[in-house]
C-alpha cells in the first residue's frame, strides 16, 4: 500500500511541475524563439549556405544547451524564492524525486516545441531526411542528460543574487563530452544502425549523468534548505 | 596523531616548523634537477634538445592530477566528517593546481610545435587536460562567489566530486582513442622505455615539485586559518 502511495505522489509531483510549467507558457515562447533566432544569427553569419550544411549539428546543439541554461534557471528560481521547494522536501518528497519530476517536466517542456522546431531546421540547413533522422535521435537521446545536468547548474546559482554567468562557468565543462559525440553521430549516418552511430554511447552518458546528478543534486539541495 | 593535527590551530603551527623546509628541500632539488636536466641527460635521438621540456611537462601533468585527487578526497572527507581543514585544504588545492594544469598545457604546447608541427590538437588527452583546467577554474570561481565560505565550500566540495570523472578519463585517453599523445612511457618497464639518464633528472624534479606543491600548500593554508579568524574577529566586533 505504502509503496503505492510513494508511486502516486511522485506522479502528483510530476503533474504538478507540468501544471506550473503549462501555466508559465511565455517560457516554452521565450525558449522556442530564443533557439530560432539563435539559429538563424549562425546562419546568417555564414555567407556559405555549404558551411552551414557541415556544422548545422553543432550550431543546433550550442543553441540547445544555452537556451536549456537559460530556462533551467526560471524553473529553481521561483521554486525556491516562494519557498516550494522548502515546502516539497517538508512534505517528505526525496530530493531525489524533486529533481527528477523537474527533469521530466523540463523535458517536455524541450520536447514539445521541438516537434515544430526540428522542420524549421530542417529548412534552414537544407539537410537531407537521413540528417534529419539523425538529428531527431540524437535530441532524444541526448537531452535526457542534458537537462538533468542544466537542473543541477542551477541548484548550484539558485543563492547567488548577483553573478548568475557562475552557473555556465561551473557546468560547461560538463558538457564537452556530451557535445562530442552528439556531434559526431550525425557525420558517419548511414541507414539506421544504433551501434554504429555511436548513439548507444549517449545511452551510456544518460545512465552515468543520472545517478551522478542524482547525488548532488541531493547534496545541494540539503545544503540549500539549511 | 592525525585527529590532533586535524584541529586548524594545531595545524598551523605544524605548518610554521614545516613549512621552511619544505621550501628548502624543493629549492635543492630543482638546483640539482635543473643541473641534470641540461648537463646531466643527453638530447633524444629523436627530439633532440625538445627532451627536455619532459622534465616540466611530465611533473606537472602528474601534479596535475594528484592535486585534484587530493580535492576530490578532502571533498568526501568533508561532505561526510564536515571537517574545516578538509575544506581549507581544497580550497588553497584548487589555484595550485590550476597552474600546474596550465603549465602542463603551456609546456605540452611548446613541445608539440617542433615534435608535432602544431601549438594544439583536439587530441583525447589534451582536451580532457583543458577540461580539467576548467573545473579547476569553476572550483576557483565557487570558491569565490559565495558571501558564506562554509556554503561555497560545501558546493564546491559537490563540484570537485562530480569532476572525478574526468580523471581516469585523462588518464587512460591514451588507451582508449588513438591519440597523437603518446601512452604512458614512464610507468613502463618493457621496452621501449625511457632511459635511466633520462629517468634521474625527472624524478629529481618531480621530488622537487612535490616540495614545492607541499610548501606552497602550507603557505595558502596558513593564509586560509588567518582569513578565518580575522572574520571570526570582525564578526565578533559586529556582534
């Protein structure tokens, strides 16, 4: 029965953070036209259209990750400020489980104006379907991780009032190897095969972010209720 | 012994005896190393006189990372035991051993123009030495950012942990990809391995770095305990 109950409140939870984050559209807008406009800043700053061809990978993910950052940091922020997240972890909600409806909620948050973004891409690159596929399962894969990584970023500035530009300071590095393989999956792209495409590595990359952030996530948020 | 020394009073007063001699023992070595480094070893047949800039590279790159192991240890020792000097200790680490890491890089640098061609290559083991750079300097700016040092020592102590990955990620790169680094030489004892008059000069100068790691380290400790009390005082005045 008790084990139920632990099930139905982190699904509570979870709803919850979608609720508040359906509620807060401006933020899916802000972010949509933040990785557009982005985008076509690179495109534009390239007289090339070939150029572009080449790197639209690694245009796509440098725009994903700052626009991830710069949302990540609305979805703590309020949280803490209104005391909510004082308030869950009162409530008996691991912090674990904090974080993780977080993650998910921000997910769909991604996920959702991706479906509309990712043919835009399509036709500002001028990649081909192969590429386009390509790309989709990379973000699929690959975004997991990264925004459990953009939550901890922000649990690590949430106290700071001054100087939020420590929050990218602090995790980039984090992200270098992610942007590696993410972007060399695209080149070698040939039909469907996950194994050959390094794309069961991002896997691998998702399965050693979560327990890691997992685990400071719950350190830092203890230290940040103190 | 250890738990009365983990006291920072006691501690700095250790430091105060220490401290001169460390400074002495590694100013020593780093005369004689020095000596052995362009008098006492023969050019390679290879590189030539380039050799010889192993003799920084190679300590530092090792310095490196043990330092940040030493980080990443006073780190747990302090999440777990929620220890003052653990933190002290991490905290004056993290710019030494930001500049051993730059040196390594500079140096490496150096090397690689008249042995590779080239200042710079996205090779696995350099970037994963510039990553390290750049948790160094994220652990800098925490260490910095917070007005409460006990919390930037706590976040930062996170930091350090979380970076441990990238440790055994520089150190087998060069097995794992296909590198232009060459794979570890030095711990290798089948052939081809470096040769004894190569190998005295450089572990003079690695007995000297770790002497000159160990002085500087008491010294930024030192400075750590005093910052402390004088906050201690002022806070005392406020009050």
């Amino acid at each position: 029965m008790g084990k139920y109950k632990v099930k139905l409140d982190f699904f509570k939870l979870v709803k919850r953070e979608i609720r508040i984050m359906l509620k807060n559209f401006s933020i899916i807008y802000s972010f949509s036209t933040f990785f557009v406009i982005a985008s076509l800043i690179f495109v534009f700053s390239v007289n090339d259209i070939s150029y572009v061809k080449i790197f639209y990978k690694s245009i796509v993910w440098i725009v994903l990750i700052f626009s991830i950052m710069l949302v990540s940091e609305n979805f703590l922020n309020e949280d803490f400020n209104d005391g909510s997240l004082k308030e869950l972890q009162f409530l008996g909600f691991s912090e674990e489980s904090i974080m993780v409806s977080k993650s998910i909620a921000m997910l769909v948050m991604i996920m959702i104006p991706m479906l509309f973004l990712v043919p835009l891409v399509f036709v500002f690159f001028q990649i081909t379907l192969y590429e386009l596929i390509s790309l989709v399962i990379n973000l699929f894969l690959a975004t997991p991780s990264l925004t459990l990584i953009s939550i901890l970023s922000s649990l690590f500035s949430v106290q700071l009032k001054r100087n939020k530009i420590i929050q990218f300071v602090i995790i980039l590095p984090f992200f270098i190897p992610m942007i590696i393989f993410t972007t060399s999956t695209g080149t070698s792209f040939e039909g469907y095969n996950l194994k050959e495409n390094q794309f069961l590595i991002l896997i691998g990359i998702f399965f050693i972010t979560l327990p890691v952030c997992l685990m400071a996530g719950r350190l830092i948020m203890r230290e940040i209720n103190k | 012994m250890i738990f009365n020394l983990a006291n920072p009073l006691r501690f700095q007063r250790l430091i105060e005896k220490i401290e001169p001699i460390t400074f002495n023992i590694a100013i020593t070595l780093l005369l004689v190393g020095l000596f052995f480094c362009f008098f006492g070893s023969p050019p390679d047949y290879l590189q030539g006189e380039t050799v010889r800039i192993m003799y920084i590279h190679v300590p530092c790159a090792w310095f490196s990372l043990m330092i940040y192991s030493i980080i990443a240890l006073c780190s747990i020792f302090s999440i777990v035991f929620k220890h003052t000097l653990a933190d002290l200790i991490s905290r004056s680490c993290a710019p030494i051993g930001a500049c051993f890491t730059l040196a390594t890089l500079l140096s490496g640098s150096i090397w690689g123009k008249p042995t590779w061609g080239t200042w710079w290559v996205w090779d696995a083991r350099l970037t994963s030495e510039l990553v390290l750079l750049v948790i160094y300097l994220g652990l800098i700016i925490i260490n910095n950012a917070y007005e409460d040092k006990s919390k930037a020592d706590r976040y930062s102590s996170i930091l350090a942990i979380i970076g441990i990955i990238n440790l055994p990620i520089i150190k087998w790169s060069v097995d794992w990809w296909s590198t232009l680094h060459q794979p570890a030489s030095i711990s290798k004892f089948s052939s081809p391995s470096i040769d004894p008059s190569m190998l005295l000069p450089l572990f003079i100068m690695t007995f000297s770095f770790f002497f000159f790691f160990i002085s500087i380290l008491l010294v930024r400790v030192r400075g750590e305990i005093i910052q402390r009390k004088i906050e201690v005082i002022r806070f005392n005045r406020m009050v």
